[in-house]
C-alpha cells in the first residue's frame, strides 16, 4: 500500500487557483476637456492707493474700514481754510484787474475817435492798444490761479475714483498730510502743486481694491503658450478658466483668460498671464494663491478609460481587460494623451470592455478575477 502511495502521489488534481480581487471600470466614449494647470495669485482688478492731492490738515475720514464704497464718495476732508483763503485773494486780484482792462478797452475806444478826427496821433491809439492787450493777458493770468485755487479747494475733499471694497485705515484725522503721500508734522500750504503722480516717500490714506470682478495672474512655459495662441486665433477668442482652491479642490469661481503679456520672459522661457473673474460670491480675494485650469479646447466622444488602468510592461503600454468567464488578457494599447485622471484610447480598446483598475501587480494572462469595491480591493493586496 505505501508503494502504491508514492506511485500515484504526482498524478493527484493541482487545487483550482483563487480568484484574485480587483476592481474595474468600463471603456467609454465622453467629450474630454484639454487644459493646463498653474499656480496663480489674485489681485484686484483694479487698485487705487488714495493720496492726498494738496497739504494740510486731514480733518477726519468718511468711511468704515472693510466695506464697499461708490465711485466719487466721499472719503476724508483736508482742511479747506488756507486754499478758500487763496482762492478769495485770487478772485479779486482777477476783478480788480478786468476792471483795469475795461478801463483801458474804454480809453482805445476815444482815442480811435479822436484819430478819426486828427485830433490825437497815431501813436497814442497804438500804445492804448497794447495796453488792452496787456491787461487782456494779465487777466487770463488771474483767471488760471483762480482755476489752480479752486482746483485745490476742490483736492480738499478726498473721494474714491472707483468702485471697490476699502481696506484699513493707513492715517487717522489730525494728521498733517501732503501731496506726495507723507505724513508728519508739515505746514499747511496752498501753493499750487504738482500733481505728477509720484508715489514716493509715504503709504497714502487708504487702498481701494476692486474685487468684483477680480483677477489672477499665472504664467505658463512658452511652448503651453504657443498651443494657446493658436487655439485662441491670437486670443481673440476667450479661453475658459477656472480658480480651485490649493486646500480642498474645489471650484472657486469659473473666468475666461483676458490679457496675455507681450513678451516672454527670458529668463524663466514663461509668458504671464491674467485671468477675469467675476467673483460675485466673493471667494477669490487679493493676495490668495489658487490653483488655475485653463481649459484650450475639447476632445469630442473620444474612448477612455480611467488613468489607473493603463500599464507599461517591457512590451509598451498595455490594459488588463476582463474576458467572460471572470477571466483577463493582455491588451496592447495606444494612448492619445492623458487630461487629469483621464487616459483618452486612440487604439486596442473598444467602448463597452471593461478594464481592471485596481489589483493589476499579481495579474497575468488567464488570470481568475474577482469584481470588489475599490477600497477591498485595496485591503486585499498583497
């Protein structure tokens, strides 16, 4: 019997093989968006640092830090005293002097009629008429410093130039405040001035930030920005973006790119970009870093499959599909490009198949396959 034992023992049955778990997903046709992804940051749409345009005393500040304000509302009120003072002194050095020159206009009128009367010379009507002449410029000199006076009465009054949410106060009332942003101790004054548009030597009152719609500026390789240009007919169509949050992935606000820059930076090989939101939820804000998707175009009912599936042996690029019976092939296949986790097919694979996702390390042709949820499969594993 032990001899009989040990001459059968080979022919015995191999025990059937344990199907291995996996998970799939199914080849299917869908219209694949192909985008670019970048880090970018928003900034106002619009940023006024508010100045003030003449000297003094800043008497107080109309508006509540944080909120929204109106283009042309009223802001802060400089001391007004000294330049309505000017502008008197200005009016009446102007009324005095057009008095003057309707004198002199009166007085050119009775020496023509006494020319034509060969009463007086020639000469006397000539000097009579450079004198109007003269006064005529004097007074259009009075006439500009009644405009520069008034100018500066008006600069008095400090109103915000566009729509946009304020943000904290930079200087309290009774601070002096001057032209050209700095604060401290200066005399008032109210000499004409310069309204050049220099910024230099202070922080100015308060800053203006328009948010609504807001902007976020990123930048893209030139090679990424060459594809754009020719997408876009040199931009002249918009290109649709959108804002994701760096934390979550969520979707923050949806835009269209608005404004390419107009060279590429050497140094980097990158071109910059700014994107238009119109932020009507308000969950963009200036200075935040957000993740931006700048869809180009849209690959329309082309085969996919998710991205997970694809496999890359010695022999190229490949997919386990599931046969019936439970059981998986090889599949050699060609992938057109990947958006995401999204593998688009352009060959080996046919809608309808199903592929294996998840579970592909111990698999090989033939192979008995058992369908579980991912998260099974993902215990199972060795």
């Amino acid at each position: 019997m032990v001899a009989w034992v040990n001459l059968h023992r080979d022919g015995a049955k191999p025990a059937k093989a344990a199907a291995i778990p996996v998970t799939v997903a199914k080849v299917f046709v869908q219209d694949v968006p192909v985008s670019i992804t970048a880090l970018g940051a928003a900034q106002a749409w619009t940023s006024v640092t508010i100045l003030a345009q003449v000297s003094g005393k800043l008497l107080n500040v109309n508006f509540v830090e944080g909120t929204d304000v109106k283009a042309g509302q009223l802001l802060g009120q400089i001391d007004p005293a000294p330049y309505l003072a000017i502008l008197t002194q200005a009016q009446g050095t102007l009324r005095r002097d057009q008095a003057l020159l309707a004198d002199a206009r009166l007085d050119l009128v009775r020496y023509q009629r006494l020319e034509a009367a060969n009463a007086i010379a020639t000469q006397l009507v000539d000097t009579q008429a450079a004198l109007v002449k003269q006064d005529e410029g004097i007074v259009m000199t009075d006439q500009g410093t009644v405009s520069a006076a008034q100018v500066n009465l008006n600069w008095c009054r400090i109103v915000s130039p566009i729509n946009g949410r304020i943000g904290v106060r930079l200087v309290d009332p009774g601070n002096l405040v001057s032209a050209g942003g700095s604060v401290g101790n200066t005399p008032s004054t109210a000499a004409a001035t310069n309204n050049s548009g220099s910024t230099a030597g202070g922080s100015g009152i308060v800053v203006v930030n328009q948010i609504q719609p807001i902007a976020v500026t990123f930048t893209v390789p030139e090679g990424d920005f060459q594809n754009m240009s020719d997408l876009s007919d040199r931009f002249s169509k918009p290109l649709a973006t959108k804002a994701m949050s760096q934390e979550t992935g969520a979707v923050l606000d949806s835009g269209e790119l608005s404004i390419a820059d107009n060279k590429i930076d050497p140094a980097t090989g990158t071109v910059e970009l700014k994107a238009r939101f119109p932020n009507v939820n308000r969950r963009l804000w200036p200075g935040q870093f957000v993740n931006v998707e700048l869809t180009l175009q849209t690959l329309a009912h082309v085969t996919t499959i998710p991205e997970s599936a694809v496999n890359r042996g010695p022999n190229g690029i490949f997919a386990f599909v599931v046969e019936p019976g439970n059981t998986v092939s090889v599949r050699p296949i060609k992938i057109g490009r990947t958006e995401g986790t999204t593998a688009v097919i352009s060959a080996g694979l046919t809608p309808g198949e199903t592929v294996v996702t998840d579970g592909q390390m111990i698999l090989k042709a033939g192979s008995v396959v058992r369908v579980v949820p991912p998260e099974a499969a993902r215990r199972q594993s060795p």
